[in-house]
C-alpha cells in the first residue's frame, strides 16, 4: 500500500503570499495519479488538481499541481482569504485503489 | 448539474448495523465508478470502498473489510454502504463520491455533503 506524506502539517501564511505543500509517496505513483483537494470546515473535499498537474474544471490559475513519481507539489501563487482551509492530496494507481495524505492547514499568519 | 445526496446516518449502538444511501442525478450514473470516503471528527480523509461501473469489482479499506459491503442500483441512481457490526471508531461523516472513470482507479471529481454516523452506547 502507498502510504502518503504530507509536510508541513500547518502552513500560516498572510494573503498574498505564496504557498508550497509537499507530499510524497512511500513508493512511485503510477502515472502520475496524484489529486489534490481543498476543504474547508463543514465542507466536503473539492477538487483541484488531478494527474497531477491538471486543474479542475472552474479552478483559478493560481493552483497549480507539480511532481512525478514519489515527489509532488500544490502551490498557491497568492493566497486569497478564501484559500484558508486544508489540503489532501490523494493517489488513484495503485491498490487499494485510493489513498489520501494526511492533510496540511493552510492557516492565516 | 451533478448532485450526490446522502441519507441514512444516524445514531447507533456499538455492533448494530445501518445502512447509507446516495443517490445521484445529473450525470448517466451507470457509467462511472463509485466511492465512500469517510472524516472522523477532526480528523483527515479516510477512503472506505469502491465499486465499479457495473458493480463487477469492489474494494474494501482493510479497517471495514468483512463489515461493511458497497452495492448499487444503477436502475435508481443509487449507491449503499451496508455497515454491520459497527465500532466507535467508525464514527465519521460518510461522503459519496464520483470516480471520474468506470473504475475505482480513479480521482473524485463530485462529492455529496455527508451524512454523520456516530456509533455510542
């Protein structure tokens, strides 16, 4: 089983400023099949980036997903107040067929 | 636009059993894979099962395996997570969830809001 790694666990960070969260697998990624999602309290998870590097239908161009085998980054370029939540990235190659990152806050500094 | 409501959450004792329901509309439902992803209070996303397309293959989390079984009704839109034998630790809210493929090798581009269950005595 993949086991994903997320870092860090908390990000504070004011608007307007650049975000990198980090995730990387116990071993390579198929294919790059690498999600990341957006969640914010009493919400469920919504997409932003699969395959890695694609974005999801309707997300601003300020996510953006990079990496490939066991290496994979989110960055947010500016931080918009509604950014504030926590991000899970998430592996669809190997069996079982999905497992999820633990999660980092991205929280207000 | 496509929509995934869940129902049947609830409180219920330790070993009892319940079942969750998620129906689905605005999408050929039949034709795309299907997820349970559950959240602990506070906690991170846990992936419980999947099923395929036609329910020909499913796949359980080894912390549900033997307890829990995934099925649907593509005839009514319809996804269930039967729960038998339930614990506190499955205390979470259950989200549905669109594989973005037939199969279960894929990411999850629609979620449904949740149902809560919390298993006490």
């Amino acid at each position: 089983e993949i086991v994903l790694t997320q870092s860090p666990g908390t990000l504070s960070l004011s608007p307007g400023e650049r975000a990198t969260l980090s995730c990387r697998a116990s071993q390579s990624v198929t294919s790059s099949y690498l999600a990341w999602y957006q969640q914010k309290p009493g919400q469920a998870p919504r997409l932003l980036v699969y395959d890695a590097s694609s974005r999801a239908t309707g997300i601003p161009d300020r996510f953006s997903g990079s990496g490939s085998g066991t290496d994979f980054t989110l960055t947010i370029t500016r931080l918009e107040p509604e950014d504030f939540a926590v991000y899970y990235c998430q592996q669809y190659g190997t069996s079982p067929p999905v497992t999820f990152g633990p999660g980092t806050k991205v929280d207000i500094k | 636009q496509v929509q995934l409501v869940e129902s049947g959450g609830g409180v219920v004792q330790p070993g009892r059993a319940l079942r969750l329901s998620c129906v689905a509309s605005g999408l050929t439902f039949s034709n795309y894979g299907m997820h349970w992803v559950r959240q602990a209070p506070g906690k991170g996303l846990e992936w419980v099962a999947v099923i395929w397309y036609d329910g020909s293959n499913k796949y359980y989390a080894d912390s549900v395996q033997g307890r829990f079984t995934i099925s649907r009704d593509n005839s009514k839109n319809t996804l269930y997570l039967q729960m038998n034998s339930l614990r506190a630790e499955d205390t979470a809210v259950y989200y549905c969830a669109r594989a973005s493929g037939s199969s279960g090798w894929y990411y999850s581009d629609y979620w449904g809001q949740g149902t809560l269950v919390a298993v006490s005595s």
